[in-house]
C-alpha cells in the first residue's frame, strides 16, 4: 500500500480506469454480497425460529423493541457515517494522513450523542409503552433495547470509516458473519435451555451488538493506527459540518421513514399487525442485500471518479450498477410475486394473511433496486442539501399516506404507503442526477435480464402447477429452482456483456492465482 502524505502535503491523482472501478466495485461487492447473504439467511433462519416460538402478537412485542433502538441509534449518528465513506475515500485518494486523522476524529463525537440516546430511551420507556403504543409489556423490552443504542451508534460510524478505505472484508466479518452467527447460537441455546421470550430475544441482539462493536474497532485500527497524537489531525470542521448537517437531517428522517409503518401501526393498531407486516418486511430485505453491497463498495468508487471529474468512467459505471443491482433482485422479486403464501407459511400459518402485503413490498424492492445509484451519486458528489429536500419531501407523502391508510387498512395501508414513497424518491433521484450530471442508469443491456426473468417466471410456475399433488413446500421448492435454472441459463443464451465478462475474466483469474498457491505451484 502506498505511504499517505503527510499534513499539508497533496500527491497527483492517479487515473482511475473505468476497468478498475468496476473490478474494484465487484470485488467489494462481493465481498459484502457473500456477508450479506449470509447475515440474511441467518436472520431468516433466526425469524423462522423467533416467530414460530413467539407467536405474531409476540413476534411484534419483539419487533417494536428493536425498532426503538434501532430509531434512536440513528439519532446519535449525526449523518456523519456517510460523511465518513466521502471524505475518508476523498483523503485516502490524495494520501492525506492528517485530513484522515482529523475525519475520523470527528466522527468520535457522535458516540456522546448515541449513549444520550441511549439513556434518553431508557428514562422514557414506561411513558412511551404505556401512553403511545398502548401497551405495558413494551417497558421491560424498550428498558434492554436502550442499552445497545450507543453500540449501534459505534457500528454505523466504524462501518461506514472501514468502507471509506475501501476494505469491505472487514466490514462483511464483523457485521455480517460475526454478528448473526453469536445471535443465532444464543438464541439457539436461550430456546434448548430456558425457553424464549421477547425479552430474551432483545437480550441475544445487545449482546451481538456489543461484540460486533468491539470487532470493528479492531479492524479499523488495522487499516489505520488509531494510536496517533490528537493535535496531528487536520480537522475540516467548517466543510464536513456543512456537508453532514443535511445528511444527519435527511438521514434522520430517513430511517424514520423506514419505520413509519411499524410505527404508526402499534400506536393505531396493535403488535399482532407489527409482527406480520414485520415478517414481510424482513422477507423482502434479500431484494436489499444486493442493492446495499454494490452501493456500500460504490459510494468510495464515485467519490473518487468525481473528484477527478471522470465522467464518461461514471456514467458507464452508473449503468452497469444499475444492470447487476436489477439482474440480482428479480428472480427474488418474481419468486415473492408468484408464491406469496408458500413463502409466509414458512414463518407459521398466523403470518399468511400478509400475502398481499409481501407482494406489495416486493415491488417496493423493485423500484428501490431497478433505479440506480442516484442516491448514492447525490451524497458523494457534496449534494447534501438536495438530500435533505428529497427526504423531507418523501417522508411528508409518507407520513400523510399512513396516517391517512393505515388507521383504515392496517398493515395493506402501511404497505401502499411504502410503495408510493419509494416511487416518488426513486423517480426524484432519477431526475436530478439526469438534470445535475447528464447520467443515466440505463442501456440496451437493462433488457436481458428482463427477458430473461419473464421466461424463468412462465417455466417456473408451469413447474410448481406440475408438483402441486406432491406438496405445498415440494412444489415451491421445485419452482424456485426451476426459476433459478432457467433465469441464468436465459442470461448466458443471451450472453455477457463485455464489462461482465471483464469481472469473471478477472476473478477466475484471481481464484487460479489462489489455487495455484495453494498447491505450491509455482
């Protein structure tokens, strides 16, 4: 790795290829692909277990605890995790020591605001259970979920500084291999010992929490000795704080948005409805797995290209992104569409009147990944202020759409209110990075695997009509894979693009490499 400057000091900016961006983002997605899938099969294992020991009114109790911490740790960020991705990559690209010294410094006083938080939580939990979601039971669980506010708080800041150096394999270890493997082992042995409960449910989460925290400090200080002076760091105070307070603003009422529907349907309805529409929700994450990785090993990647002002290398990249993320979501998206009720019976038969609701989510996954990196190209290129507008705007719909539909339909308004917020942001997005930068996602190459994944859709069902007599779960596990066999086998018929066959020209000559290695050869 080459040597950082020192303070004051600016290196050239070397080229970065268009061929390089794109390996170095598949690489890192991968890497955060492989965590990410993992977490997300550990989690769903983990739901199966939760909802089918708890129940859906329990199920919701458990839910609701965890949305509290996990709302209240989004408070104490600041917004400077992603102010963290785009000066640490800026700084880490002109080799500046102290300017990374002086970014991750600031990034240290948010931990303050996330214990505050943590204890704000604590002190208001009996107030809150009993006089806003209605009920008692809620106190003893927001009372342990406020302990791992300040520890969500930490993640979210050493996260977001390991992904602005651009090493995501210690992010995918800490967070989505570590963290999901303790939670599952102490939720195993709480339910072959003592039994579970929601309370014991949140106590396995503080304790993951806490661990991963501690791991993710260690990695940092690998990739950068957090063992230097204080006064040897360059702190850009004024340019960061203007670039954050939008972020911290808009991002606040972002994942406050993400919670809306939970919100409103305890405090309107009841934990029952919070449990279901929760067991959905989680389901249609996968789609976001995908969309999340290459958007996480992106984020330093366009920081970058924009600051050497590169922009036939981000347009392309834009376009390519945009294709895997929509490639990678849509067998998932069809899957959910074509059998909604197989896939909520796994969880129990007291979560398969959601079946709409998963359906509807689903779409919202869609045009959250089939749409680009825009927001990702808003926050890396310094618009934070356009950010925040986006977020007031999409969150004022959606709030007035919950407040209008779900007291009336529940968990169906909760779901059309999510998806009308996600095609008005989308669609925004779309637009103003068409208007600021003259980009968009989409090629000729958008059309293979959409193709592709109306074909394996038709054989797919054709498959679970044919193994029906055998049983529900046989029939859905046949069509699933029929779906899968036939999307991929219909993507190589119509064949690769030169950019994809550029990354798998790359990493099969990379796992040769490694092969050779390991036999000794030379």
């Amino acid at each position: 790795m080459a040597e950082l400057a020192g303070p004051g000091e600016a290196l050239p900016l070397p080229r970065l290829t268009e061929s390089t961006a794109l390996v170095s983002a598949a690489k890192g997605t991968s890497i955060l692909l492989a965590g990410k899938l993992f977490t997300y099969v550990a989690r769903l294992v983990m739901t199966v277990l939760v909802s089918r020991l708890l129940g859906a009114d329990q199920y919701g109790l458990y839910s609701m605890s965890l949305t509290a911490a996990t709302v209240a740790g989004s408070i104490g960020v600041l917004g400077l995790d992603t102010t963290l991705v785009r000066y640490i990559a800026r700084y880490r690209g002109r080799r500046d020591q102290a300017g990374l010294w002086g970014t991750l410094q600031m990034g240290a006083f948010a931990a303050l605001t996330g214990l505050s938080c943590g204890v704000v939580l604590f002190l208001t939990s009996g107030y809150l259970a009993v006089n806003v979601f209605h009920d008692p039971r809620l106190a003893p669980l927001f009372r342990i979920s406020s302990i791992m506010v300040p520890f969500l708080t930490l993640i979210a800041l050493l996260a977001a500084a390991t992904q602005g150096f651009r090493n995501m394999r210690y992010t995918a270890i800490a967070q989505q291999f570590s963290q999901p493997m303790l939670r599952m082992m102490l939720l195993v042995g709480i339910a072959l010992t003592i039994g579970l409960t929601p309370g014991l449910a949140t106590v396995a989460y503080v304790i993951s929490t806490i661990a991963v925290t501690v791991l993710l400090f260690y990695f940092l200080n690998k990739q950068f000795s957090l063992r230097r002076r204080w006064r040897d760091g360059r702190r850009d105070t004024r340019e960061i704080v203007a670039f954050s307070f939008p972020v911290y603003v808009s991002s606040l009422i972002r994942n406050f948005e993400s919670h809306i529907q939970t919100l409103v349907l305890g405090v309107t309805h009841n934990v029952r409805s919070v449990g279901i529409y929760s067991v959905a929700a989680h389901f249609n994450l996968v789609g976001q797995v995908f969309h999340t990785s290459i958007t996480s090993a992106s984020m330093p990647i366009i920081s970058e290209l924009y600051d050497r002002r590169q922009w036939p290398e981000l347009s392309r990249y834009y376009q390519v992104t945009t294709k895997w993320s929509f490639a990678l979501n849509l067998p998932l998206f069809l899957i959910v569409l074509l059998f909604p009720v197989p896939v909520l019976s796994l969880f129990g038969k007291g979560f398969t009147e959601g079946a709409s609701v998963l359906v509807i989510l689903a779409w919202v996954n869609l045009i959250y990944t089939g749409t680009g990196l825009g927001g990702a190209i808003i926050d890396m290129t310094g618009h934070s202020r356009l950010k925040l507008a986006n977020t007031i705007v999409l969150v004022g719909t959606s709030l007035a759409l919950n407040l209008l539909l779900v007291p009336r339909y529940g968990m169906y308004g909760a779901a059309w209110a999510a998806l009308v917020g996600s095609l008005i942001i989308n669609l925004a997005r779309l637009i103003e990075v068409y208007v600021l930068f003259g980009l968009l996602p989409y090629n000729r190459e958008i059309l293979k695997p959409g193709a592709a994944g109306a074909g394996g859709a038709a054989i797919s069902w054709a498959v679970y009509q044919a193994a029906a007599p055998l049983g529900l779960y046989v029939a859905f596990a046949a069509a699933t894979l029929g779906l899968a066999a036939a999307y991929l086998a219909l993507i190589l018929l119509f064949g690769l693009a030169p950019d994809d066959r550029l990354v798998l020209n790359r990493f099969r000559r990379r796992l040769t490499t490694s092969r050779k290695k390991s036999r000794g050869d030379t």
